[in-house]
C-alpha cells in the first residue's frame, strides 16, 4: 500500500527500516530494491531516488547500527564507578555485542565482515569513536588518581590495539570456545598494571 506525506525524512527512514529488517531476514545479498521498495510501499525508482544504490543503502544501515552500538557502549560505561570497571565495561560490552551479533543474526555478521573487509569509511569512524571512548576513560582514571600513565594517548592507542579481540567481529566468532582464547578480566589485569593500578 502506497505510503503518502511522508518527508524526505520520513521516507528515508522507512527505507532504511525496510532494508534493514529485510537484510536481517533473508540476507544483502538476497534482497533486491525491489524487495525494499514493496516493503515500504513505494516504486523502485523512489527507492533510488532518495537513497540510491542498494550499496550505498547497506552503508547508511551500517552507519546507523554503528552509531547505535557506540552509544550503547556509553551507556554501559557511564553505569558503573571508577576508571578499571568502566574499561572493563566498554570492552565486556563490545565482545557481548560481538558474540550476540554472530550467534543470533548471522546475516548481519555477514554484513559487517563485508564492511570490515572493504574497509568503509562508516567502520573506521566506529573505530575512531571506540578507541576515544577508551581514552576518556583513562584519562578518567588519571584524573581520578586510579592510573598514572605519562601519555594518555599512548595509553589509550596501546589498550585499545591489545583489546582488538574483543572489539573485531571476525575474531570474536574465530576465537570463540579456543582453548586459548583471552578471558576480558585476565586481559584486564594486565591492562591495569600497564596503566599503573595495583591489582589485589
């Protein structure tokens, strides 16, 4: 059923909406612009009109969950007290999402090892917001007294680069159940001691 006075706004929203549940249900690689512009009501060439390719669509959905996913962290981190639990917040937060995203929505993993490996502009945004989000919290922790560390961006470059395995897709569903895989808390502890807290 047409969709009618809807805004610019409005329709592109729809659209994203409709493409992302139709991605999620039956995967990118199966839904056409067709496909999304029968769900929201509209011609195909509306669909292109106002958004474009189905490519450039997959990026704005992308944009959207990353979007989501760093403010979810956020949120997550601002929950709890003190440098050492936010870290481990933003980082227990993010391999949960990881392994949720993996388990339950395989073909949104799809989609996101895509963008990961085409190297989209929207996913080294996400890694920049991920990697200042840690360096928030360090320098949190120095203002706080909880780390000494001379160079807060030093510090937050080296946790962020060893906390890859949390925050990469691809390596939480890899790594997931190896016997030598790293447990969040034990690669915690050894962050803190870098960072100059003491661990009883």
């Amino acid at each position: 059923m047409p969709r009618l006075n809807l805004t610019e706004a409005e329709t592109r929203t729809l659209i994203l909406d409709e493409a992302d549940r139709l991605f999620t249900e039956i995967g990118y690689d199966k839904t056409t612009i067709a496909d999304i512009a029968r769900a929201c009501g509209f011609s195909s060439a509306n669909v292109h009109r106002v958004l474009g390719t189905k490519g450039v669509i997959n990026r704005a959905i992308a944009e959207r969950k990353l979007a989501g996913k760093i403010e979810h962290l956020r949120e997550a981190v601002e929950a709890v007290e003190g440098a050492p639990m936010r870290l481990r917040a933003l980082y227990a937060t993010v391999k949960q999402i990881n392994q949720e995203t993996f388990i339950e929505h395989k073909r949104v993993h799809q989609m996101v090892a895509a963008a990961i490996d085409e190297r989209w502009e929207e996913v080294q945004r996400y890694r920049s917001r991920l990697k200042a989000l840690s360096r928030e919290i360090i320098a949190y922790g120095v203002e706080r007294g909880e780390f000494n560390v001379p160079d807060v961006d030093k510090a937050a470059s080296a946790v962020h680069s060893s906390g890859v395995r949390f925050c990469h897709p691809l390596l939480c569903a890899e790594m997931e159940g190896e016997p030598d895989d790293t447990d969040v808390d034990v690669w915690l502890e050894f962050v803190l001691r870098g960072l100059g807290q003491r661990v009883s």
